[in-house]
C-alpha cells in the first residue's frame, strides 16, 4: 500500500511539473506571438525591430521587469495614449537598457541610454510621449538612433 501511495505521488507531481511546463511554454509562445514590427529610420538607414506591446497598467508596470536577457533586434514598446509626460525606472530590471521616447508623430524626443539596472532613479521623458521603446543597452550607438529620427509603427501617427 505505501508503494502505491508513493508512486501516486509521483504521478502527481509529475503532473503537476509537465501542467508548469505547458503554462511556461504557452506564455512564452504568447508573447513570442504577440510581437509586431517598428521601424526607425536613421540617417545610416531603417533598423527594424521586433516588439512585444506594453498597453494595459499592468504591462506597463511590469515591463522588462525580472528577464535575464534581450536580443539585439528585439524591445518593448510602452504605449502611453494619449501623449503625455512619462517617467521610467529600472526597479527589478536585471538587463541595462536604452529607453526611447517617443512623441505622438513618431518622431525620437529623447534617449536614456544605458539605463542602470535595478536603479531607482526616475527617468523622465521631458516632454510629451507616447511611447517608449526599450531595447538592449548600447543600440542607439550601435544604430546610430538620434533624437528627431521618424519611428514607424502603427501607435504613431504617420505624417
């Protein structure tokens, strides 16, 4: 009897690990599946960029909060409608960003690069925005990302 007590217990555990397991894989496909295509056009060319959207309170409070890593090519984009005065922080931020700042025309406002992780400083966005675009720490450089540059993406108006 206690061996068959034992062995269902493992079952259950078992169970209870492979159900884990299809929540973890089905969340992560989600979010995979969720991503859309933003495009900034410097003066060195278009980079383009995979997105996941931040739109309700609680994605943008949440954020890029507690990953261990973000690919070159790939960010999160916080829509902030209607345009308006944002601040950032890097609380439970593991990975060091670039934070864009984005106004209602698609045009860059600012950049806060290299943001510290875990920092509780405030970043503002120093004038009205309507999205940020967080990516990798060192992309602006690297791409050559300046404030006035064009961000096209289905949030901004095109003009």
């Amino acid at each position: 009897m206690a061996k068959f007590q034992v062995m269902r217990a493992g079952r259950a555990r078992l169970g209870a690990a492979l159900a884990l397991m299809v929540l973890v894989f089905a969340a992560t496909t989600a979010r995979a599946a969720n991503l859309q295509t933003l495009e900034i056009v410097t003066k060195s060319g278009v980079q383009t960029f995979a997105v996941e959207m931040a739109t309700t309170e609680k994605e943008k409070e949440t954020g890029l909060m507690f990953r261990k890593e973000l690919a070159d090519g790939r960010g999160m984009l916080f829509d902030f409608s209607p345009e308006q005065e944002v601040s950032m922080w890097m609380k439970n931020t593991f990975i060091p960003l670039d934070m864009i700042f984005i106004r209602a025309d698609g045009r860059i406002l600012r950049i806060a690069e290299n943001t510290v992780p875990h920092s509780l400083q405030i970043i503002p966005s120093r004038g009205p925005t309507k999205g940020v675009l967080e990516v990798i720490a060192g992309t602006a450089k690297k791409y050559g990302i300046a404030p006035g540059d064009r961000v096209a993406h289905p949030l901004f108006n095109s003009h």
